[in-house]
C-alpha cells in the first residue's frame, strides 16, 4: 500500500475540516507567536549575531522550531489552505529557515543548548541530551517543506547534520545510541528522499543495539528509552510511551525498507502487547504520569482531562504514526481500526474546539498531514481507510488518472456516497474499510447491493470494470454500544463507556447538572438515544441515557461497607448525557477542568440487584436475646 | 484513657502469641545481625576509633539502630520474652549503646552521615536530611529502654542531642523544620518523661509551621514532609504517607498535653480524609510507589505482595500508632476499629510466618509493645480494646489491685470469656469493645444476659460491683461478610473483599490451582463458608466460596469489546479459596511473589446477567440484505 500525497486530497464540508482550518488559522500563527515569546526562536538567534540573548526553553525546545516547521509545511501542500494563509507560512517559515542555517555550525552540527559552557558536553550523554531527538524533527522539517514546495535549503542542511553524525558515530567509530528514538524514522524518510543506503544503514546499526557496553546503558535508561538492547530481542512494550511508540513506527518502516523478518516478528508482538493490554479505549498511551510511561498490563487508570493529559496525548499521535505504517505496510484493516479509534478521540481531544493546542505543535503536524491518511493505492487498487466529505484527484499506479469523491457525515452517521471518476473505463479493485466496531456494512454499486466478500474489520474489494460516474453506497449501522473493558482492567470493571461508530463518549459535568457525575450510574437495560445538537461544542451527537443517581451523595459514604448495605443505596432515575470524548475539557469550570468520566459503573434497575443477599458464617449465632 | 504498661500483661496461647513470639526469636536476631552484616552498626563505630570503616546505607540509616533497640527494649518489658532471650537482648542494647555514646560529640550532635567532608553540611538541609528523624528514634529508644530497665544512659544521650537542637534553634535562633516528622512525638514523650516543658514547647514551634520563610521552602517540599506551615491549617492528608501519619500522631499527643482546640479540628479533618476516602481496607496507606505518597481522594489502585509494599505497611504501623492515640484521647471506639482493621491485616502482612520481616525494625517494635495495646484505664473504669487471650496483672487509676483475664479464640471466633479478679468486690465500669464490623453483641455476666447500652462500633459499658471471679460472656458474630468500596474508588467497583471478624481475606494462586486468579469472579448469590486449617500457614481459617472462572482465559479477550459480548462470557463453577489477607505472599512462586487478589469481580449467576441487552441507535438500519 503507498500513502497518497497531501496535494491530491481535497477535503469538502466534513468533520475533519473546522478541525484543521481552526489548527491553520489560530493554532499555527499562535504557537509560532509562543516560540517567539519564549525566546525558544531567539535560541538560535543567540549563536548567529546576538549572543546577548538568553538560552530558554527545555534542553530539547529546538525540536519544537522544527516541529512547527513540518507542521507549517503541511498546510502549505494543502489544498484547504487559503492562498493568503499559504504566502504567510511560506515566509515565516523562510525566515526560520534563514535563522536556523545562519545558526548551524559549517561542519553541519546544530543544538542551541549545547554550546558556549556547555559546548564539551556535546554528543556525550545521549541517553538525556536529546540531541539525536532534536536531529530527527530538524530533518523530518527538511523534507516536508521540500516536498510541499520543492525548496531544499533546510533539507539539506538537515543532510548536514546528519552526515556529520554518520561520519563521527557508528560501527567503528564512536558509539550512538538514539534516547529518544524519533531519528530512525527521520533517516529512513531521509533515505527514501535521497535513495542514499547510508541512511538505512545507520537505522540498522541504531536497532541492532550493539552499544550497551561502549556506553555503559544502566538497564532503566534502557527500559525508559526503548533504545539500547537490540529492538528485535523486545517482546513488550515500556519505558516512556512516546519513545516506544516511535521506536516502533521507525521499525515498521525499517521493515518495509528492509523485509528483515524478525522486524515483523517483534512489530506483531508489540502491537498485541499495546492493544490487547495497554492501550486506552480513546487510544491514548502511557497509563503512568510519572515518567510519562506505559504501566503494568492492563494498568489503565482513569484518563485525566486532556489539558492535564498531554504526554498521553502525544503518545497517541505517535499511535497514530505507527498504525498508518503498520496498515500501508500490511493493508490489514485492524490497523486501521486502531488508528482510527486514537484519531478520532484521543488525538483529537488535545485540539480545543477553538483551536488552543494541549501539545502543539505536535498534534498540528498530524491534523495537517492528515488529508494523506485518507486514501492509499497498491499496484492497480485504490484503499478507502478513513471516511471523509472529501475529493481525492490522483492515479492509479499504473499512472491512469483517477478521481474519487466521497459524500459522507461520517462519523455523525455511516451513511457513505462515493462516486468513482476513472479517465475512462478500467478494471481495478476499490477497497472499503469495513469497520471493526460496525456489525454489518450493506454496499452497492450503482443501486444493486453487494454481498461484501469480507468480515467486519478488513477492507471490501469490490473488483469491476469501473464507469465514469459509478456510485458506491456504503452504509453502515451505528447504534449507542455500550463497551467494557477486560475485567483485568481493574479500573474499568463493572462500569460501561459509550461508543457510537468510531467516537467514544464521556460524561461531563456541565452536561449533567445538579448532581456530581461520580454520582451517576448507567443502568444496564437502557437504549440510549442519540441527539443532534447543533449548537453544541462545535455542533456534536449526544447521547441521552437513563441512568440512576445516588440519592445521596457518594461522597458521605463509608469507605468501605457491606455489599448488601451498598446495594441497597437509594438512587433516583436521571437522565445521562454523554458528550463525544474529543470534545471534553472546552468549559472550565472556574478555571479547573470540569469532571468528566470515560468509564460509568453500571447498575442494575431491576429488583434483584438491589436486594440484599443472604451470607451463611461458620458462628451459628442467635439473635441479641433482648433480654433486661 | 491511659494504656496500660506492656509489663502489665501476659498473652495467653492466642493469635498474637506466635506472631510476637518469631518476631522476638527470629526477626530481633536476624535484623541486628543484617545491621551489623551492612556496616550500620559500624557506622558509629568510625566515629569512635575505628575510622578506617567505610560509611555504608542510606542517610537515614542510624535510626534502623535506634528502632531496633527500642523493638529489644519492648520486647525486655515482655512477660512472653524467655530469660535467655532477655539476657541476650540486654547485652545487645548495652553493647550498642556503648557504641552509640562512644560516638556522640561532647556536645550532643550525633549523625554517622554528616561527619568528615559532610560535617558542613550537618543540619542545613532539614527537608531531607532526616537528621530530625533520626534524633527522634534516638529519643524514642532511650525512652523505651528506660521504661523497660530504669536504665537512663541512653535516654540521657538523646536528651543531650535534644537539647542541642533546642540551643541553637527555634524562634530567635536559626530556622527549623521536621523533614520527616517523627521528632514531635518523640519530644511529647520526652516532655512526659521528664516533665520539662522545653520540649513541649518546642514541638508547639515545630507545629506552628513559621519557618516556611527563613527556609525558603518549596510547596512541594511543604506538601511531600507534611511540615512547615501551620498543622492547624492543614484540611487533607498528602504528600508521604508515613510522614503524613506521624505528623498527625504527634499532633494528636499534642493536643493531649495541651488541648489546643484547633488541633482537634484538623485532626477530625484528617481523620475523616483517611478513612472515608485514602486508606486501603487492609488499613495500609499509600497507593502511590512514585514518593511512597498518598494518592488523590479515592485513588487505591490493587495492593502488591507486602514484599513490594514495604512502605505501605509502614504506613499502616503509623495509621495504628496514630488510631491508638486517638483511641487514648477520646475513648471513641471508631478509632479502635480502625487500628484493628491495619494492625490484624497490613501490619500483620508485613512479618512473614517464619518471621522474616519485610520492614525490619518498623513493624518488630510495634510487635514488641503490642500487649500495651489490649487494655487502658480511665479513672474508675477498665477498658478493652482488643480480644486475645490474656491476662492483665494491673490496677485501677484509684490503685485498687485488678487482674482480669481473657479466654478466646479471637479473630478466630467472636468468643470471649473475661475473668474479673478485683482485690475485693468493687463497683467499677468494665468497657467492652463491640466492634464495627459486629452486626449484634451479645453479652452476659455470670450467665445472665445484658442488653448493651450500645450500638455497635462503640464500647459496651459494664457498670455493677464487681466481686472476684465474675464472669463476662461476649458472642460476636462472624458471618463472612463481602465488602464493597464506596463506587468512586474505580479500581474496587463491581468487586468484593471478603471479611470475616477483623479479618480481610485475599485470593491467592496456590490455593487456587489449575486457573489463573485474575480469571475467577465472585457470584453474588453465593453462601461463604469457613473451613478450619490448622495445618495452613501457621494455622488459619480459610474461607471457601463458589464462583465462577472465565472458560478461556481473559488474557485471550480483547481489551474492549461490547458489553453484551463480555456479558455472554462462557464461565464455569469453580471453588474459591480465600485465605487471610496477612498471610499473603508465604508462598513464594519461582522466586516471584505469587499472585493475589483481594477484590475479586462480581458476577451473577442468574441468566439475566449474561444475557445480551438490547441497544437502539440513531441509524435506522435494516439487517445486511444478502443479496448475491
């Protein structure tokens, strides 16, 4: 499967776009604003004409220029992107291009915080400097501005660098180890632009993990890290979830370059590990604030609102990353299923409705580059992985030109119209992902139904001779599913959350009035109903749910009481309102997050749940005697 | 109320009788013989003409010699400690003590760690340098020793230390603050021992919290030591647990002494956020390993195996220390309720059946002066606080002789038998503890009913003349009782712990073979039965209970999937075998402590709890049309 160029998509009136335009207009201009106001900008203008500046921002803040940069650089390949947006990015990012070079050291080293006192610490503490971290967004910033407008300045000053640490490190010379791996990626992409094997050579020399004695690695850093034992020896994923995360994209691509089968080996365990034990059902990673880290298997304790939960969320979009990879590579639709799920929820939750990024700019770059996730070709096939109001103008790869469009509310309803625009008539295989949450999926073809030759969770080829002007019509059924986790889920037994199609939900306190939602239960035989609001958070479904309410408050509540006394705890029926996830954290509440919940405990309405059981003892005791 | 001196009591053949009884004979040896293998003993001994020694352990390391030696010095005062035994431990102590001295400076400083090239460093980093903490179990343990023996010479060396803090610090000398607050009961006692109201006064000042300033303390320090600002201002436990506690207990003796109203306030404030919504059901405290801290309100993740939760049940040894205190203060039953719920399970925990300790000295000395636990005083009327079989050789606060005597099989059975033995018939009160956890008491006296003049959770007062060989009868039931946790705590809801008495019980692999533990769940309708084990772990009463186990193991589910699907789960009968939850983790599993579970998932036999519920949606879907 190849990913279609951001350029070929155009998205039309559907529910990703306000996302991004609101990321274009106000997310962008007002990061760039902050790096500008943090002096993390100013960083490198210290070491090229104004060393009177301060050094500010984090030890790895250069990353965050460069990051901005490819975020910046994706939405000037864009075609949503208004001409007058695009000539104001072209220049600021020329002008830190012009910044950037002017700071970079002739034998193509560049860190703003390794210098002056701290210049003889350069390279020598890979594990915590970030360095190779920073590399990696400075050359995935070169070759996204050179492929949305064919400019290669800050490319090849990216090459600079990294020819400086292929000539300095590796096998033979001085020992590399990546702490933070984000460069395995970056050099594959670096080999795929330049088709220089070196690049790849190097990435195969960072994941043989041959320099735990040179470097004396301590088992934590090699646990936190992801990096330091060879990667195919790892059966699980630890340490900082965002490492490890990236550290597995990078060799999902290394394995695609490569073919090198214990890759793949790995790559499968570690994704079952991620998604049968340690994932969030919003798709979010990395269970433990301490560390930012992944927990124990099935260590999943409650989200936090997303404004407190940015590492997780950042883990997320590398979940994102990996998923793309793993699905281009195997056109396996679990893969989609999963990127999906962080997509729509997780990632999406750390975009504010009015645009104020949690994480920028790392989530930006992804809602971006997103037009690129939409579609895929292979040989003489077209892959439909997302659903999205939107055109896509590209070709099949045997070079015919081939428009698609497609007319959905997705993820509103399942309803999906696309019409097939080939040159002229030609056979080839339109794949339609069939959702892993959707139990059924009616197609057909210009009106005439089609028997999907798939299961629920993989793609539906449909294979024809294919009309200007053929509809496909796809449609699938989105009922309220109420979802339990594993029970070794500890956090999560006994309590329910609302999925409806890709979109999880989750109760908020302002939606749910006059009674504390750590109150609330769902009671298990309900319907709940959906309800369009228009006027809501961005225009959102909601879902109406008859619960229950403790009628007093489970706050004055013993700890701890005998099962039989607790369910016996009077409630009064309410009704629920769960809004979708992605949308939680917009109304602060006198500047804290409002409570929300994922997970609702359930409880039963009928009699029986509530009625006290009889215990039995081994004290064969009387009643008090009563007696004076 | 006033306790009751340990030499005042003798234990019977009870519970606690062999747990004490490997705590003096293997515990005390084995811990001295690990201070002296670690080089902690010889930490003092480089101060005093052996300088060649190496300082080895932490930088709290010689409060492990002070505790110690106050374990010995309880376990001196003990009427069940053999001859031998006392011989041996009291030439320990002399010789220790001799080492101690030798090491002290003249003018009352002494710490092993801040000697030599640390000597500038002595007592200017009070946050962290547990230099307070260490003069505290100095105290202590001159104290205890004093108590036990009539022999001063190390409580006088401690009191030379104190009284060289109290010289150079405090208001109108340099700033001070307890980075660990331990040093506040220790200068209560101190105060008690002596009658010499410096050192009352200075716990005042280290109460008073005024040095926030001078010190330039971090809130992150404030809120970690439990320290440095006002006691009186403090609405919620947090930061390290242990520290948290003892701060709290030093409090609450201070306000014996002064009665200060607005520590009892703060107290009651802290009392409550403990236990209605911070403390496990085993009485442990502590549900974050990252700073060994307090979690946020109803934050109780699963308890580990005591191996790997020694600060936890360090922990709950200070929530006992603390509960005592309270007890004494106010003759309020709840408190005892609560040092019974951690002294029988977490407390208990943390010494293994063959007695190797996992918080060795912490838990040996609470061991050690447990006899002075089961009774107290106050004014004409005799309190008891713990069933065990035992006899009390004591006097009423008139000075009138009394013995008493107590026959049961408690925790066992809710049996007791109680001899009173006035010197001559005397009308006095005898409280009898009805225990919280008792649904009825059922007491008599020489054979003749009484209707307690209380409820439950409360002492049932016994006024009459009492005349030498009276009998008190108490029958509390002991049905095994399932517990729940208030719904807000996640990781509890929708499961059970089982109780019995005061004892919580736990699942724990070896008992249960041939399934996984974490794939049993608990039917709700379900008859708990105890079965006698005498051959078990010492001697135990397990608890057999049916439930059900997941047909296939629920590491093969998916992490989330449709409520209904979970629901149809396939299960089969199986027995369930619960054994006391202290008894845990005596069965080591290849060198791994063996799995356990104390809240186990309910589920419902009935078939309406696994028959799939029906959902509406939105979308209003036909079912897929099978057309060819």
């Amino acid at each position: 499967m190849h990913p279609v160029p951001v350029q070929a998509v155009h998205l039309g009136d559907g529910f990703w776009t306000p996302r991004r335009k609101v990321v274009t207009e106000r997310s962008l201009p007002a990061t760039l604003a902050a790096l500008e106001e943090h002096g993390i900008v100013d960083n490198f203008r210290r070491l090229s004409g104004k060393p009177e500046l301060p050094r500010k921002g984090s030890i790895s803040s250069d990353a965050d220029v460069y990051k901005w940069i490819e975020a910046a650089a994706w939405a000037l390949a864009s075609n949503e992107t208004s001409d007058s947006d695009k000539q104001k990015l072209r220049g600021d990012i020329d002008s830190l291009t012009n910044t950037i070079l002017a700071a970079q050291e002739p034998g193509g080293y560049l860190n703003t915080y390794f210098v002056g006192d701290r210049l003889h610490l350069r390279l020598t503490d890979l594990v915590h400097s970030n360095e190779d971290y920073c590399l990696a967004e400075f050359i995935e910033a070169g070759i996204a501005y050179y492929r949305a407008t064919g400019n290669r300045r800050l490319l090849d000053a990216g090459i600079r660098f990294a020819d400086y640490i292929l000539a300095n490190f590796g096998p033979g010379r001085k020992p590399f180890i990546t702490g933070h791996p984000a460069l395995e990626m970056a050099l594959i992409e670096l080999y795929r632009t330049t088709a220089q094997a070196k690049y790849l050579d190097f990435t195969r020399y960072l994941y043989s993990g041959v320099e735990r004695d040179r470097l004396k690695l301590k088992d934590s850093d090699i646990r936190f890290t992801f990096s330091g034992r060879p990667f195919t020896s790892r059966t699980e994923l630890e340490g900082h979830a965002v490492r490890a995360l990236y550290a597995s994209a990078g060799a999902t691509d290394f394995f695609t370059e490569t073919g090198e089968p214990a890759y793949k080996r790995t790559l499968d365990l570690l994704w079952t590990d991620l998604t049968a034990r340690k994932m969030y059902i919003t798709g979010s990673v990395g269970s433990r604030s301490s560390g930012e880290s992944m927990g124990e298997d099935y260590e999943l304790p409650p989200e936090q609102p997303s404004s407190e939960s940015c590492p997780a969320i950042v883990a997320a979009s590398a979940n994102v990353m990996w998923n793309f990879r793993m699905l281009t590579l195997t056109g396996d639709s679990r893969y989609a299923d999963v990127l999906e799920r962080a997509l729509y929820n997780a990632v999406n939750s750390g975009i504010s409705i009015n645009g104020n990024p949690s994480c920028p700019p790392n989530l930006e770059r992804l809602f971006e580059s997103l037009p690129g996730y939409l579609y895929a070709t292979s040989r003489d096939d077209i892959y439909i992985n997302l659903y999205q109001e939107s055109k896509l103008n590209w070709h099949l790869e045997d070079g015919s030109p081939l428009s698609l469009s497609q007319s959905t509310a997705y993820p509103w309803n399942g309803d999906v119209k696309i019409t097939v625009q080939p040159a002229k008539p030609a056979a080839f295989t339109v794949y339609l992902r069939w959702p892993g949450w959707a139990a059924s999926a009616d197609a057909s073809v210009n009106g005439k139904p089609i028997s999907p030759a798939a299961r629920r969770g993989s793609f539906i080829p449909l294979t024809r001779t294919w009309n200007p002007g053929d509809v496909i019509s796809l449609s699938l059924p989105m009922p309220v599913t109420p979802m339990s986790a594993n029970p070794r889920v500890a956090d999560d037994y006994g309590r329910v959350a609302m999925q409806r199609g890709p979109l999880v939900y989750a109760l908020e306190q302002p939606d749910n009035p006059g009674v504390s939602i750590s109150d609330l239960f769902f009671r298990s035989a309900t319907v709940p109903a959906p309800e369009v609001r228009r006027d809501l958070l961005g225009g959102i479904t909601v879902l109406k749910v008859s619960g229950l309410a403790a009628e007093k408050s489970l706050v004055d509540e013993p700890l701890y009481q005998p099962l039989s006394v607790a369910q016996a705890r009077p409630k009064r029926n309410v009704s629920l309102t769960f809004i979708p996830y992605y949308t939680v954290g917009n109304r602060d509440q006198a500047g804290q997050p409002a409570p929300m919940e994922v997970w609702v405990p359930i409880t039963r309405p009928d009699a029986s749940d509530i009625a006290p059981l009889a215990f039995g003892g081994i004290v064969n005791h009387k009643a008090p005697p009563r007696v004076q």
